[in-house]
C-alpha cells in the first residue's frame, strides 16, 4: 500500500487541511516528543512543546521546499523551541534537576545491580551525557540522520558533527569506566 | 612504522564514519570503504562492536520514554482553530505542487492522461517525421523505400486503453504489435489504431483483434474501416 509522502502532507497543511495535519502528526510526534524530552527532561514542558512545534509546522507548511527530509525540518524545529524553553527555565530549576539526575545515578543496591548488565549501565551512561552529547547520539542512533542532516538540524559544519559524535562516545565510554566497564577505547 | 603512521589518519577517519555505518545512513561508497577497512582491521571491527552496543542502547533508551498524552493534540487543533483562516494560494515548491497534483489525481485519470500523453507524442513525433521528408525532399533525394503514409490506406481497429494501463504499457504495446495510433481520442476514449499500412482480408483483420484483445492494455477493440 502507497502512503502520502511527507511532502505532500505539508503542502496540504499549506493549504489548511486539517486533516493531513492529523497524520503528519500521528507519524511523527512520538519521535519528535522523544527528541525533545532528552533536551528538556521534563515531560510536561516536552508535551506542552509539541503542541508548539507542530504549531509551527502548521504556520510554516507553506514555505517548506522539500530541500531536507521533512523530519529534519521538524527536528530542527524542535530543537529551537527545546533550547528556547531551556534558556527562559531559571538556573534554580535547572540545577535542581542536574541534582536529581546525579542523585538518580547514585550506587543504590538497584544501579549496583544494574552495572552487572552492561546494557542497562550503558543506557545509565547515556542518560548522563552533556546536552550536546546526548543530541547528537540521539540524533545519529535514534533518528537516523546523516552526517549532512544532523549539520543542518544542530546548525554545525559536517566536520564538526563527526568530531562531536567522536567525543560523545569517548565520553560514554569514560563514564563506563567509572563504572567499572573498560570498553578497551579509546 | 612509518606505515602505520601513514594509516592512522585515515583509520580515524573510518572510525569516525562508524556510527552512521551502523545506522545506515552513509552513502554507498562510504559505506563500502567502511566495509572495506572492516574487512581488513580486527581492531577497527572489534570497535565497530562496540558502536553497535551504543546503536542498541540508544534505541532500547529512547523506546523506554514514552509518548505525549492526547492532550498534546487536544492543545495543538486547540491553537490551529485560533489561527486566522487560511487561504489555499501559498508558494508552495515546485516539486510539492507536482507530487500534489499527481497524488490528486483518480487512477483512471491518470490512465487517460497517459493515453492522451502517448497520443501527442505520437503526433509531435509524426510531425517531426513529415518535416523531415519535406526536407529530404527538397533536397532532391529521396528513397525507393519510403513509407506511404495516406492516412486512409491499411487496415485500422478501434481500441479503447484500459484504464490502469500506464503510457509505458501503452507505447510497449503499440511496438510489440506494430502498432500506430492514426486518430484519436475521439468520442468514448476510442483510438484509430492502423494494425496494418495495407488492406488485410476481414478474417485476417478479425484474428488480429482476437489477438491485441487479450492484451491487459486493451480495454475495448473493434474493426473499422
């Protein structure tokens, strides 16, 4: 069975079609909720973000060219409300949250548990990487973008992309080592 | 030694291509000099191991979180409803205007549009052909074997395309039976079709129907004069 291309939604939505916005909608939120909530931690401000991101793809539907996929362009979006919301959030807030994260990960008899499985420590790892680290693997691993699509969503050069994806996994592989998991790299 | 000094360079660069290998989306001769050096370096593969753990877990990390509630659309068409209406004349690109306008379309109209496609280029390709005899002719040569093309002479059928058919099933078609469309679209989506430059005897020209009929590109064929 042929789908409607993404494409082909938006200039619908260009044209005010309500119904192709529920689609695109339905095809795309879940992933681009996800994006987010990684940016903003916080899960009503993700949802009340989503609201404003497909806001925008309505708003926007007519200038949209095709140039990119259209999920890049949605994601590029996203980010831009995310990294917005994160900028008005006081520096009170944001340090309790840091707090909670480092308390999250504390040696509990659970995460002690939880480090015998590689698997799970890795994810613990990857949840404590820096912003930056953690959007771009999330943006290579998770939503599949290519070297030249993750450039235009983070707005950096291509080389800068590869170098930051480097260092992300040196990173992850660090914080693996203070758990006791030597990967042998770098 | 100096070997391998010569190699490092461009082995970062590979590692550096390994997450997007794992994930797909390289291009196919990136990702053939990444198989390539895989293929030839235990380290680097045992790395690209190691990227496969992390393409895993990111996965496994991000399924976990969830979704928005359905408050979240509630809000957004909450919002789209407080916008001012729209009007539909919006500069959309040119390759989404096209992809609209074919998703648009029926596929019988796309079957007719076809049809009619095939006929003018027919027509532009007989007219090119007419040119160029006029101009051979006036050249002064011309060939013992040049076709007759009197529009009334030979042996025609009616047809009627099927609709799903696609211009390519028509032309592929018209060459595999010899075919030439004389006339058309007329009245009903009918054809001139010429099977034959001569006249045939009927029971010949009857077979010939017998035959094109089964083809899945006609939909509707008859004798005519």
């Amino acid at each position: 069975m042929q789908t409607t291309s993404d494409e082909v939604l938006i200039s619908r939505i260009a044209g005010g079609d309500r119904l192709a916005m529920q689609v695109l909608y339905a095809r795309h939120h879940v992933r681009v909720y996800r994006f987010v909530l990684r940016l903003v931690r916080n899960e009503a401000t993700a949802e009340d973000l989503i609201s404003d991101v497909f806001l925008d793809v309505w708003r926007q539907a007519g200038k949209f060219e095709g140039r990119s996929a259209a999920s890049t362009w949605m994601l590029s979006i996203a980010r831009f409300k995310a990294l917005s919301a994160l900028r008005r959030r006081p520096e009170k807030e944001l340090d309790d949250e840091t707090a909670e994260q480092i308390e999250d990960h504390a040696d509990d008899p659970e995460t002690a548990l939880a480090k015998k499985d590689k698997g799970s420590a890795l994810r613990q790892c990857l949840a404590k990487l820096s912003a930056d680290h953690r959007e771009i693997i999330d943006l290579v691993y998770y939503h599949e973008k290519s070297v030249e699509e993750v450039a235009e969503i983070v707005g950096i050069p291509e080389a800068t992309v590869k170098t930051r994806m480097f260092y992300a996994r040196k990173k992850l592989s660090e914080l693996l080592k203070e758990q006791g998991i030597d990967r042998g790299w770098p | 030694m100096n070997a391998s000094k010569q190699e490092a360079p461009e082995r970062q660069e590979i590692e550096e291509l390994l997450p997007w290998h794992a994930a797909g989306t390289l291009s196919r001769r990136d990702a053939q000099r990444v198989e390539d050096a895989l293929a030839r370096d235990p380290e680097l593969a045992r790395r690209y191991a190691l990227v496969r753990d992390e393409f895993a877990e990111t996965i496994h990390l991000n399924e976990t979180l969830g979704a928005p509630s359905a408050r979240a659309l509630d809000k957004l068409f909450t919002k789209i409803d407080a916008e001012p209406a729209r009007r539909h004349s919006v500069s959309l690109g040119l390759g989404s205007r096209i992809s609209e306008f074919f998703a648009g379309l029926s596929p019988r109209t796309l079957a007719w549009s076809a049809s009619a496609a095939v006929f003018a280029i027919l027509l532009q390709a007989g007219l090119i052909a007419g040119v160029m005899l006029k101009e051979t002719k006036t050249a002064g040569y011309e060939t013992a074997s040049a076709p007759t093309t009197d529009p009334g002479v030979g042996a025609f059928t009616l047809i009627r395309f099927a609709p799903q058919a696609s211009s390519d099933d028509i032309t592929k078609f018209l060459e595999a039976n010899k075919l030439s469309i004389a006339a058309g679209p007329m009245a009903g989506g009918l054809y001139k079709v010429r099977v034959a430059v001569t006249g045939i005897p009927k029971g010949e020209l009857a077979r010939i129907v017998k035959k094109l009929q089964e083809d899945k590109v006609v939909g509707f064929i008859a004798t005519t004069e």
